[in-house]
C-alpha cells in the first residue's frame, strides 16, 4: 500500500534525513531523500517529494492502517510545528528556531532500541558509542531487505556477561543491557505500557532499574515518546550549545540554565532538538 501525504505546515524532511542519517544503523539515501525504517518487521520507505514550505511524502510499503499511524507519529507529521515555531519566536531561542524552521522531533523507531541504545552511549566518546551499537545489533539483531533490526529482549536476556564483554562492553554496561532485557523479557518493564503515562510516573519507574538514570529515562521520554516538555540540564552536549549561542568562556552550570525553562516551557524538548542541532 502507497500513501501520498501532503503537510499544511512547514516541514524540513532535509533536516531530519541529515539528523537519522547520523545513525550508522539507518537507512537513509540524502540524494534520493529517502530513509527506510522497520515497522513490526515491515519495511516501509518514506521519500520527500516537496519542499519545506511544500511538504509532500510518498510512503511506501504499509500493509495496515495501524502501520500508517505509527508513521505520522514517528515523523512528526500528524502535528502542526507553527504553534511551536511561534513560540519560540518571542523567546531568547529565537535565532535558532529561524534557522531551523519546520525541524520537528522524530522518535527512535523501537522503545527497546532507545533504551538499549542510550545505555550503551553512557559515558561514551560518540563514535565509539555508535561503533558498539553498530556492532551490538549487527550480531544479535536480524536483516530485512538490507535494514537491520534491534533483537528481541529474549535473546539478549540469555547471554552471558563475557559475550558482551568481548565486544569491548564494561562489565556494568554489559550487565545493564542484560538486566534490563531480563526485565523485559519476563514482563516486569512493559516499555509499550508505559506509553500512556505521565513524564513523572515513566521517570520514577524506569530509574529503578540498574543502567537507568535521569539522563536515559528522560532520552527515552523525548526520543522513544517524543514527549514535548523536558530537558536534560545534565546534557554536556547542551550545555556546550548554550556556552556558544551565549558567548560565554565556560559551560553554563544548571542553575544558569533552569530559570530559562519557563520560557521555553511547554516546548522544553525542541528547545533541546534546536541546541543539539546547532553544534551537530
């Protein structure tokens, strides 16, 4: 099944492309401005035939309806970025909401990839985090048509901590991704229950386990739910952002950054998309 999608507000699938393709593990094509994304084991291709002030889409290879939401969802395209981009032009982000109109925030495209990924990031050079979870999911996860797949929280609850160990994983890491595929495997963490849940509740619940902190749970938050209100004021790599958007000599601590929260409030998240975005 092909749909054909057209957006009455301002989108920039070229900034998004640039960002997923950032992800060794996508699949994105920048000059065909296509990525292909995994969709319960279905492979669907999204490709850009508009313009920013024009968005259009073909998606290609849906079978359900159901299939067809997660995907509106996923990108951003069944909700409007202008109350968003309004806002945040009265506010000190205005410059980068200019230079990065019609950015919205995409979702990774697995819960249990998000948090797998995060945990393997933590306390990572980024290229090397992406090499381990390049090199995580090329050995245990699965193939379709050229697009790989994160494996299933079974087979990973079954290993052994060496195995992981032998692919350059610490103990503790190698200890978390188990654990917490244990978690998920035996139905103590339900990651799609959570879905419905408040910031709060998802945040109080995901830290108990061992491997989740603040900085993973709120990842999760804003890249696995695409929730619109947090940001991580522990994030080095925002708080390099604002040492350069406000022409300090030094990283600005959380207490310079938190009063700012109101006023970027309740968009907390694209604040955060837009930062990231201005050092990426």
């Amino acid at each position: 099944m092909t749909q054909t999608l057209e957006l009455a507000f301002k989108y920039s699938m070229e900034d998004v492309l640039s960002r997923l393709a950032l992800d060794p593990l996508n699949c994105v094509d920048l000059s065909k401005q296509t990525v292909k994304i995994p969709i319960d084991e279905t492979i669907i291709t999204i490709q850009s035939i508009g313009t920013l002030h024009e968005p259009k889409f073909m998606i290609n290879g849906l079978e359900t309806d159901e299939q067809y939401e997660r995907v509106l969802s996923i990108f951003h395209f069944n909700r409007s970025l202008e109350r968003i981009h309004e806002h945040f032009l009265g506010t000190n982000l205005h410059s980068l909401f200019l230079k990065f109109e019609g950015t919205p925030i995409i979702t990774d495209f697995s819960l249990y990839g998000n948090i797998i990924k995060s945990i393997i990031h933590q306390q990572l050079n980024l290229s090397f985090a992406k090499t381990l979870t390049e090199r995580f999911v090329h050995t245990f996860g699965s193939s379709k048509e050229g697009i790989w797949l994160y494996p299933a929280p079974e087979i990973i609850a079954n290993l052994e901590v060496s195995t992981l160990r032998e692919m350059q994983f610490s103990t503790r890491k190698a200890e978390y991704v188990i654990g917490i595929s244990k978690a998920i495997a035996e139905g103590n963490l339900n990651l799609e229950a959570l879905v419905s849940q408040s910031d709060d509740f998802i945040l109080s619940e995901l830290i108990k386990y061992r491997g989740i902190g603040p900085w993973t749970a709120e990842s999760f938050l804003l890249f696995g739910l695409g929730r619109e209100n947090l940001f991580p004021l522990a994030d080095v790599g925002l708080q390099n952002s604002l040492k350069q958007l406000w022409n300090l000599d030094r990283k600005p601590m959380k207490s310079e950054i938190a009063p700012h929260l109101d006023s970027w409030s309740p968009y907390n998240s694209y604040a955060a998309l837009y930062l990231w975005r201005n050092i990426e």
